[in-house]
C-alpha cells in the first residue's frame, strides 16, 4: 500500500478522534483502515489486514512493557495482574493465527465475492508480517511510544499526588488498563479504564481518590491529544470523500436509470482511471507469477502518474 509518512500521521490522528465516539480504545481503527484505502484506492479488505496487522504489533509493544512492570514489582502472581496479560497475549497472537488460518480456508472453500475479501484481508496480516524490516520499525515506534507514554503518566500522577512510585509501576498500569479499557463496553473505555486503574493502584498501596485523580488526568490528556484529528480530517481525510462525490457526479450515475447499463465509452477519463487502479491491484495481489506481477506493477506505476497529472489539472 504506497502510504507517505505524512498522510500515515494524519491517518493515525484522525483514528485516534473517532476513538473517542466507538466503544472500547480501537474502533477509530476501523476509520483508519477505511481513510488508507479510500487515499490510496487499494482493497478495503486488504487495508483492514494491514492496519489489524499494525495495532496487533504495536499491542504486543504495549504488553511488553506492562510484564516488565509486573516481574519488577513482582506482582505477576495477582490475578488483577496476569489474567489481562495473558488474555491479552492470546487474543493478539493466538487469535490472529487461528484467524488468518481460518480465512485462508474460507478464501480457498468458497470463491465467492465475500470469500476473496476474507482472503485479501488474510493477506493484508500476511503481508505486513512478512516484511521483517517494517515489522521491526513498527514494533520501535511502538515500544517507543509506549515507553513515551508511561514517562507521561508519571508526571501526570506527580501533578496527581502519587508519591514514590517508579517507572515500572505506571508501565504495569498503563498497559493492564489500556487491555481492560479495550473491551467495547462503553465509548473510549470511559469509566472501565478509570476503574481498572484504581484496581491496580491499590495493589501498590495508593489511595483510591489519587489513583482516580490520575485516571481523569489521562483521560483529559487522551481527549486533548484526539481532538486535532477532528480538524485533521476535515482538512486532509475528508477531502477524499469529495473527490468522490465529484466523480459520482460527473459520471451522471445518480441520475441514470436503474435499468440502463453503464457506457464505459462515456464514463469520465478521471473515473476510468481509477478504475482501472483498483482493478490491477487486485489482480496484483492475486498473481502469483513473478512476470505478470512486474508487468502488472509496471502498469500501475503509469496509471499512478496519470491520475496524478489529472489532478493537477483539475486543482
């Protein structure tokens, strides 16, 4: 999926304000994938793969860093402790393999419409996990942001009155937290993160009011954080959704009738193109051959550079 840095960005902060309206801490996801997609005209379903395939790395990070927490406080044996990590784990790894094993299945059994998307969207995990190197830079944003995050929490439970704790001990609630917030029970987790890090801070001895204190304080921070992706996808993501409106527009599709077929001769070049995009990407991820691949991606590139060259003239 050719996706430049700056339009990764702007798709990470826009998942992260519709966050905040989706139940749990990872329906903005479902956006980002949607966003990729639509900006990069690839397969809906393979973008899904991708960005599953993203989180699910970037949570691994996340459950790194909160066993690390745990064994140095040596709270691993508490059931408030290792049940989230190891459901945690299972549902990351264990059930992203049984997943993808079982949509290869479905893809190969019925070659159908929705058989081909589940397999595009097996794909799409696939892919992203083969790539070695990008799955280690994912993985050192992540540890990075995570480690970024809990140096954050520990000024914030200062600010809160949370004395003498180190490092580890907001890393193991930071990430227990995020696990149990990240169950779709209420919008953002709001309330379910706040109790589970009360929960957890009373292991270590803290009072209730500071530890609720400190949990309001990260949600305050959350929110502050998202609510530039609002702005962001108004002036980048949202844009998409108007080029369409455009082509939809200019084809005359809305007011053709029901019965009468399309005239690819009288579809507007613009649209073509596009088209024609999305139909040799998906051939592209279909073909196994390593001389159609080439010749396939040779193409693209041309298309690529057209539609560019159209917008241009069009802005």
């Amino acid at each position: 999926m050719p996706f430049n840095w700056r339009d990764a960005v702007a798709a990470f902060y826009t998942g992260m304000f519709f966050n905040l309206f989706l139940p749990g801490l990872v329906g903005g996801d479902a956006v980002r994938a949607l966003l990729a997609a639509r900006k990069t005209q690839h397969s809906l379903a393979s973008s899904f793969g991708i960005v599953y395939a993203d989180r699910t790395v970037g949570f691994v990070a996340m459950l790194l860093v909160g066993t690390w927490g745990a064994l140095s406080l040596h709270l691993a044996n508490s059931q408030l402790v290792w049940q989230p990590l190891v459901l945690g784990a299972l549902f990351a790894i264990g059930l992203t393999a049984v997943m993808v094993a079982l949509a290869f299945f479905i893809s190969q059994k019925w070659r159908n419409q929705w058989g081909e998307r589940i397999g595009r969207f097996a794909n799409g995990i696939v892919a992203f996990l083969q790539r070695p190197n990008t799955g280690f830079v994912v993985f050192t944003i992540a540890l990075t942001y995570h480690l970024s995050l809990t140096a954050t929490l520990m000024l914030l439970g200062q600010a809160a009155g949370i004395k003498a704790q180190p490092f580890s001990a907001y890393a193991m609630v930071m990430a227990i937290a995020t696990v149990i917030g990240s169950l779709p029970i209420t919008l953002h987790g709001l309330g379910v993160r706040e109790l589970a890090s009360v929960k957890l801070w009373a292991l270590l001895n803290v009072p209730p009011e500071q530890a609720m204190l400190w949990a309001l304080l990260w949600r305050v921070m959350a929110w502050l954080v998202s609510l530039p992706g609002g702005l962001i996808y108004l002036l980048w993501a949202d844009k998409t959704v108007w080029k369409d409106l455009q082509v939809l527009a200019e084809s005359g599709l809305k007011s053709r009738p029901k019965n009468e077929t399309a005239d690819p001769f009288t579809v507007p070049k613009p649209q073509r193109v596009e088209i024609a995009i999305a139909t040799l990407e998906q051939l592209l991820e279909e073909a196994d051959d390593e001389t159609i691949r080439e010749a396939l991606l040779r193409r693209l590139e041309q298309l690529r550079e057209e539609r560019k060259q159209i917008r241009r003239a069009s802005n």
